[in-house]
C-alpha cells in the first residue's frame, strides 16, 4: 500500500499519520494532468481503501471498514476543502505569497466550512502504556476522526506549520516542507518556483514596457523622458 494520491505528484511527504491529511489534499485534480480521485463513488471508496490502509500499517493497526455512501464523495470533498482552508489560512511566518499564490481566506470563511458536528476518538493504552489517540466509525466517519486526531497530534509535536499548498495557483498541491527555516512556499521551485519566477518577470517586463511607450505630459510619446531641443541650463 502507498500514499498514491500524493505518490502521483512527487511531492515531500509528511511524517508518520500526518501523511494522511496530506493524502486527502492531494486527491485534488490537477489541470490536463491528474483526476480528481473523489469523483464518485468508485474512485472515493478505493482512494479511502488505500489511504486508510497504509494509515493503519503505520499505526500497526487493523484497516477500517472504507464502504462509502452515494453521497458521501461530495461530503469528502467538502472535509478536503476544510482542511485546504485550515493549512492556508495564514502564510508561513517570514514568506510572501508572491505571483500566482493561492488566496488566502479569512478566520471566518474557514470557521464555516469546518465541521461544527465534531468527531469521535477513541482513547487507549499501547503496550508500552502510552495512551494514544485511535480514530472510531467506518468511512467518511472513520477519516474525519483520523484526520482531526492526526491534525491534533501534528500541532501538538509542532510539525503541522510544515504542512503547506504549494503556493502556484495552477498546481496545489500539498507537500511537506523540510526547510531549516520553514520558508517553501513551491512543492518544487524548479518546477513551479521557476515557473513563477518566469511569469513575474514577463509582468515587469510588460509594465517596463508599457512605461516607456506611455506619452508624456506634452503628448510626446519618449516615456517622459527630456526634450531634444530643451536648454542645458
């Protein structure tokens, strides 16, 4: 079993459960390069199948029941928007969202797209007695609480900041930002940083451009600049 979901973008990947969270993220579709994997039904239920499959061998705990609903896809892409909106609500401390970042929502828009019915978790001593945090249901029930209980762990150990969306519009998708400094805004800067970096430069050039052909106050079209004919004093 495998993250596939994050496996077909090459991203970094997310420590230990937290790999899960990043797992949902990435079922996104990406434009002319990869589907949405919770489409419907079909495609839900065998991404939730892996995913919950490879949670639990990291666990060393049994797999869920993944049976899902006819509904429940579009629920599950609801609870992807969620935590897409948890993870960008604010920039990284120190970073700039910079051309083709991904909109940033407010506090509020975030608070209502979050599930206000909450999740239920299982609390339970493992053999060296450390009580753990074990996800209970089936299906979407069963993510949910997974993924509020691995989001809880993450903040607590401090490695939920590192969690991000990659910051190119056209791309998205979630990576596990290994930086000393916690500053990656690209999930690879040769691939989308570049391609940033590329169309920045092409905009400066348009606006230097359009500048230097604008008339000056005497309808002159030199971008402003002296008189030919002007006296040296």
């Amino acid at each position: 079993m495998s993250w596939a979901a994050s496996e077909r973008y090459r991203v970094r990947q997310a420590p230990a459960g937290l790999a899960l969270v990043q797992e949902l993220i990435n079922t996104r579709a990406i434009k002319k390069y990869a589907p949405d994997l919770l489409a419907d039904q079909e495609a839900a239920e065998r991404w939730l199948t892996g995913a919950a499959g490879e949670w639990a061998r990291i666990h060393g705990l049994d797999s869920p029941d993944c049976a899902l609903s006819p509904s429940d896809p579009r629920e599950l892409r609801d609870l992807r928007e969620s935590f897409e909106r948890l993870i960008t609500k604010a920039p990284a401390a120190g970073t700039d969202p910079g051309v083709g970042a991904t909109p940033r929502p407010d506090a509020g828009a975030t608070s209502r797209l979050l599930s206000d019915r909450g999740v239920a978790v299982r609390l339970a001593p493992d053999e060296q007695g450390q009580v753990r945090l074990l996800p209970v249901g089936r299906g979407l029930g069963w993510l949910e609480s997974a993924l509020w209980s691995e989001t809880l762990l993450a903040q607590r150990a401090g490695t939920w900041p590192r969690l991000k969306i990659c910051r190119n519009g056209e791309c998205g998708s979630a990576f596990y930002d290994t930086s000393r400094n916690n500053s990656g805004v690209w999930h690879d800067v040769r691939i989308c940083g570049n391609a940033a970096n590329l169309r920045a430069s092409r905009q400066r050039k348009r606006i230097r451009a359009a500048a230097e052909a604008a008339p000056d106050s005497d309808g002159n079209g030199n971008g402003g600049g002296k008189d030919e004919g002007a006296s040296a004093d």
